[in-house]
C-alpha cells in the first residue's frame, strides 16, 4: 500500500496548503457488490457532480454548488481497507483481501481498493426452534430472508431476526429473544440455529390517565386503540399515542408501559398503560399570506377554540382574500395567471365557520360541519357567488386509509360577464336572456364518497411512499340539486429516494364527469339538459397542473375578440383571421373545459443544501369534451428552484409549450351583449406568427410559476 499523510488542509508561513483533490475514487475486483454498495462503507470521497441530474453543468463548469469536493486523507484510506474487510466478512466472505493505491500528480489524487472477494461461505443447515403457536415456521422464515445454500450473510440475518421480534413484540410477547448460534465450518459452509425464547404473551390491564380532565376521559378511551383484556400491540400503542397528537386540543401526549405489582410481585402477564396529556391552549389565533402567479397575493386569518365545550371539539373561524393587487398589475408578473379579462382579477373572499368533532359514535368517526360565503374566480372560465353548508363523516379504516361522507349543499350563481363565453362555447346559450337564466343563482347539493390511502413519510415533502386517492360525487333530485350529474376521479402518486438528497415523484390522475337530465329552463325541460356545473367540469394547465401551460390553458378553449371596431367594414371571419395571423394578442384565450381529463406529472427533486432545491419535470396531459374524442396527451418538460421556508417550499417553475398553431373556435361579442360564435375556427400561434428569431420564440414557450408549496 502506497500511503502518504496530508490532513484535509494545513497552514504553513501563512499559507493554507490544500491536500489533494481525489479525482478518481475506483473499486476493482468487486463481483458480489456494486461501487455504490461500497462506497457506503468508506470515508474517503472523490470530487464529483451533486446528482446525475447536473451533470451538464458539471461538465461544462466548475460551479461549486454542482460539485460535491473530495479531498485526500491517508489515514482514512488505511481505515477503509478495515472497513471493506469487515463488510465483506459480515457479508459471508470471510476470506476477501482488500489492498488500497494511492496515486498523486500535483493537487490530483487517485485511488483505488483492489479486492480478492474468495469464495462465501454458504449455509448448510438452518433451524428455528422455540416458535410459540401464534407464528409458523415459515413465517418466521419469511421474516428472516435467509435459507438453506445461501450465503452467510450476519446483516441479513441480524435484520431478519430483528423482524422476528418486532412481529413477537406486535403479538404481546414483549419480552421475547431471539439468541443466535452459529458454526462455521473449515470446508465454507456454516450451521444457524436460531433460539426463540418468547417468554409470557402480555395483555393489557388498567389504562390509567392524566391531563384529560378539560377534553373528557371517553374522548380520550375512544381514541385509543387498546383495551383492557387485549394482547399487547406496540403498533397500536403508537396507533394511538398518533390519534391523540392529532388532536388540537393536545399538545403532548404519551403512552408508557408499567407493569402492576401485587402483594409485592410483579405481573408476568399483565402490561399497565398510563396516559399522559398536556392540553393545548383552548384559544389560538394565526394569519398568513402567499403569493401565486394564479391568485395573486393571498391572506388569511384564523380564530380557533380548540375544546369548545369539551371532548375536543373544535371551532374555527376562517376569513380569506385572494387576488389582491391583481386590478392594479393589470394581470402582468407576478400575478399573469389571474385571468386575461380584467373581471377575473377582482378581490375573491372566503368566510368559513367548521366545527370538527373529533369522534363521532366511535373513535374512528369524526364528523365536521361548516357554513360558508365566497367569491371565487377560476381564471378565465367564470366567478361564482354562493353560500352553503358542509356535513362530513369520516372513518378511520386502518392506517393511513380513510373514507369520508359528504354532503355540501349550496345556493350559487355566476357573474354573467364571466361566465357567458362558458356557456355558449359549451352549451349554446349565447343571447343575453339565456346567460341570464343559466348564471342565476341555483342549487348545487352534491352526495361525494371519497377513499385516501396515504403511505408516504411526509405529507409536505414526501421521499418515499405513496398515496391513492378516489372520488365518486352524484348530485339530483333526491340530494335536492338543480344541478344533476354523476362525477369520478382517481388519483395515484408515488415517491421514491435514488440517492441521498435525490427523490423521485410521479402523479397520476384522471376523471369523468356526465350529465343526468338537468332542468334549467321551467318552460323547456329538455333545453339545457346536459349542462354541468362549471365547478364540476375539468380544467388543466397550470402551476398544480401541466406546467407548460397558463392557468387552465390545456385542452379545449375558445378565442374571444372584444373590439369587433377592429374589423369595421371587414367580413368577420376575414378580420379574425387577419388578426390571429398577424397580432394573436387581440384575442383572450377562454378555457372552456371538458367532461373527462388525464394528468401525469414526473419530477426529480434534488436537495443543494438546507434551503436550496432544483426540480426537473415532464408533465403531459389532455381534457377531452367526452371520451369519445380522446386525444394524445401533450408532453411539457421544465425545471425549477425551490427556496425552503417556515411556510413550505416557494417554488418557481419554469415550463415549456411545444405546441404548433392551432384551428380554434372564434367568439365575437356584439355591443348588444350578444355573442357571436363564427362559423369556421382560424388558425392560431402565438410562438411563430411573425417569424421570429430561435432566441425569440423559445422566450415566448416558457411559462412561468410562482407558488407555495410542491406540485403535488
């Protein structure tokens, strides 16, 4: 071994000497095991790129936030050949020789570990004995991972029993052990044998409690799930302590073990659990704000009574504006995705009382109610006015699974300047008098199911796990709707880490809507019979959404012409034209939605520090008017920062539009109020219309946003 001793840097008359850089940090000779498999092991680090994901930058840059620095240190190298010996004879080579090389030229280091793996040792008998009835042999075996002519691998079969007795602690036998005996024999081959001492099955005795005097002790039982006169569960126990966290009028709360002592003997087969809470403050009052491209600037305020009345019911009283300032920006950055037409870019409200009783009959029930009044805009498709109500019922169905029931009936309507293009692009009503009736205000009281299946390890930023979702919404005559449809969704997402501070998502989902016979119209029951809520329609494009599109952008949409003074004395269809080939910008993209619609989202996350991130993403996605005019999704890749604040991660995302000139519907609007809808689409391009420079058009493809938190 070539060795030489030079700390990471040193100082020396006043000058700090580096220690070599480790250009090349190489394995060889390692057939059982990857490089990445050993380089977990070692200390000793080469330079190299942050993720696969910059390697562009890495080779044409020596930016430090691409590079990870490596610098040589002879003594960890020393340490590392100890270190891969261990690991390959923990890993059932007993005989593997490890030898290091140390090369420098200048400030340049390379290294490299040469290893003679050997032949493994395999396992030539294998036995467990002790098993108590409750699991069988090939269970246990299952849980183990290790069989008979494998190789003698110590981690594995340390992991594998630690398995066997967490499954033992999860059937009550909470003192249970596990001793292992192993022979390994001159010819390569070893003997297991696997003692299983399960010691007396606990169950659970008294609960006994503290601090639950203001919320109540039966809030408190039904939300436990243990009883007494169960097996002890260690996951339950935590199942548990996780409902009781859940709870707001909680701030801390525990879950210890103690075993009873009678006439100064100890239980052997019962297990106490004594409950501890400390209660919340019952008052609490929060605001906040944020800032999106789609709903401009954004605020909110909270009263909350976290025990009203006790049982931990809460109370909270919400109030929120959106689209502030978006008037005065005229719908220019930061606020470009409020909508083109300046009625998209007044104040939107909320005001919003819920009450949440956190259990509902059974521990594993809550049920919410709340009252509601809002103003809301969905950019460039229409505003609605309502007032309503909300009941729901939720049911706990195992861990991380949870259905709910709901009702929500609400009395709604539409500003008719807002929603007219909606309406006659989608339904025909064009003249002022059937705006006028369709926009009024009517009952929407949708019947919705809903099932979440959610296994991921963060619910903000999630690494790894996934999570599933499904919808089913009906509304009729019996819900008491005037709108009447039947509505399904689904939604997948799954995350997965490659590399340390690497992660991987991918998101799904689709959905249907369609029409049940809807009467709007008293003296014309079948005029309008297919029309469906707005709200329940499907819309995508977006900073949520398919990112190389403005908000709501994606699928079908219409162009709408104001100034019909523009084409005084010309035949409409020819002034449409016209303008569409020469100044696109005349026109306000109308979104118009669709019954059924398909997203996928990918995206690579990689962490540069403790604040900093970069995302790389492809979205594609299509909305159809019914699923029989399916149509190929369209893909849009971008990248993006992500800044990591108190308040979630502010992201700015940077998609592309690949799209070519499109033939879309052209809706003109007479000074009567009157729409006009022209009987031919024109071709519109709003990248390449004036033949501009490369630079130019990739310029105009990029859609920017801004927003809190991830995509999804």
């Amino acid at each position: 071994m070539a060795a030489i001793v030079c700390a990471s840097q040193d100082e020396v008359a006043g000058q700090v000497i580096r220690a070599p850089e480790v250009r090349s940090l190489r394995f060889i000779g390692n057939e059982s095991f990857s490089n990445r498999d050993l380089r977990a092991v070692i200390q000793t680090r080469s330079t190299g790129c942050v993720s696969f994901l910059l390697n562009p930058v890495c080779l044409l840059t020596d930016w430090g936030f691409a590079h990870r620095r490596g610098y040589l240190d002879s003594l960890d190298v020393a340490g590392d050949e100890l270190r891969l010996r261990s690991f390959y004879t923990l890993r059932g080579f007993f005989d593997a020789a490890v030898r290091s090389d140390i090369r420098t030229i200048g400030q340049d280091a390379r290294v490299e570990f040469t290893i003679t793996e050997g032949e493994p040792t395999t396992i030539d008998n294998f036995v467990i004995g002790g098993l108590p009835d409750v699991i069988g042999a090939n269970s246990a075996q299952e849980m183990i991972g290790v069989e008979v002519g494998e190789r003698f691998d110590q981690l594995l079969l340390e992991a594998g029993t630690d398995s066997l007795v967490q499954a033992m602690h999860e059937l009550g036998f909470i003192e249970a052990l596990v001793l292992q005996d192993s022979r390994r024999q001159v010819g390569g081959s070893a003997q297991v044998e696997l003692d299983v001492i399960p010691g007396r099955r606990f169950k659970v005795g008294d609960i006994h409690m503290e601090g639950h005097e203001t919320i109540g002790e039966g809030v408190v039982r039904d939300l436990m799930g243990l009883r007494t006169g169960d097996f002890y569960s260690q996951n339950r126990e935590e199942e548990s302590q996780r409902n009781l966290f859940s709870l707001d009028a909680v701030r801390f709360a525990s879950i210890a073990r103690q075993r009873p002592v009678e006439n100064g003997v100890m239980s052997d087969s019962i297990v106490d659990l004594l409950v501890q809470l400390t209660p919340a403050e019952n008052r609490a009052a929060r605001g906040g704000f944020g800032w999106s491209t789609d709903e401009c600037l954004q605020t909110e305020a909270r009263l909350t009574h976290r025990n009203l009345f006790g049982g931990a019911r809460r109370l909270e009283v919400t109030a929120r504006l959106k689209n502030i300032f978006a008037q005065q920006l005229g719908g220019s950055l930061p606020c470009s995705g409020v909508g083109t037409n300046p009625d998209f870019r007044t104040l939107n409200f909320l005001l919003q009382a819920e009450l949440l009783v956190p259990v509902f009959f059974s521990g594993k029930n809550s049920f919410r109610a709340s009252l509601f009044g809002e103003r809301e805009t969905v950019p460039d498709v229409f505003i609605r006015e309502g007032i309503g109500a909300a009941l729901a019922v939720s049911r706990r169905l195992g861990s991380g699974m949870t259905a709910t029931l709901a009702y929500q009936p609400a009395f709604t309507g539409f500003d008719e300047q807002s929603a007219d293009i909606f309406f006659c692009v989608n339904f025909g009503f064009c003249t002022p008098e059937d705006i006028a009736t369709v926009t009024q205000a009517r009952w929407l009281a949708p019947l919705s199911l809903d099932w979440v299946f959610n296994k991921t390890n963060d619910p903000l930023r999630p690494s790894r796990g996934f999570y599933i979702t499904t919808e089913i919404e009906t509304a009729g005559s019996l819900t008491g709707s005037e709108y009447r449809y039947v509505r399904a969704g689904l939604q997948g997402a799954m995350f997965q880490q490659l590399e340390p501070g690497l992660v991987f998502g991918a998101r799904a989902r689709t959905g249907v809507v369609e029409p049940t016979r809807t009467p709007l119209f008293p003296t014309d029951p079948t005029k309008g019979e297919d029309v469906i809520h707005p709200s329940k329609r499907f819309f995508a494009g977006g900073s949520q959404s398919v990112r190389g599109f403005g908000q709501n952008l994606l699928g079908p949409r219409v162009l709408v012409l104001n100034q019909i003074e523009d084409c005084s004395g010309q035949v409409l269809e020819v002034c449409a034209g016209n303008l569409a080939a020469s100044d696109p910008g005349r026109f306000e993209q109308r979104p118009s939605g669709g019954n059924a619609f398909f997203e996928v989202n990918l995206e690579f996350r990689q962490t540069l520090d403790q604040r900093w991130g970069l995302v790389f993403f492809v979205d594609a996605g299509n909305v159809w008017d019914d699923l029989s005019e399916i149509r190929a999704p369209i893909w849009t890749p971008g990248a993006g920062i992500r800044f990591i604040s108190p308040i979630g991660p502010i992201r700015l995302d940077l998609g592309y539009n690949p799209t070519s000139a499109m033939n879309l519907p052209v809706i003109i609007s007479l000074e009567n109020g009157t729409l006009v809808q022209l009987d031919e689409p024109v071709s519109f391009d709003p990248f390449e219309f004036d033949n501009p420079s490369s630079f130019r058009e990739i310029l105009r493809r990029f859609q920017l946003h801004i927003s809190i938190g991830e995509a999804f």
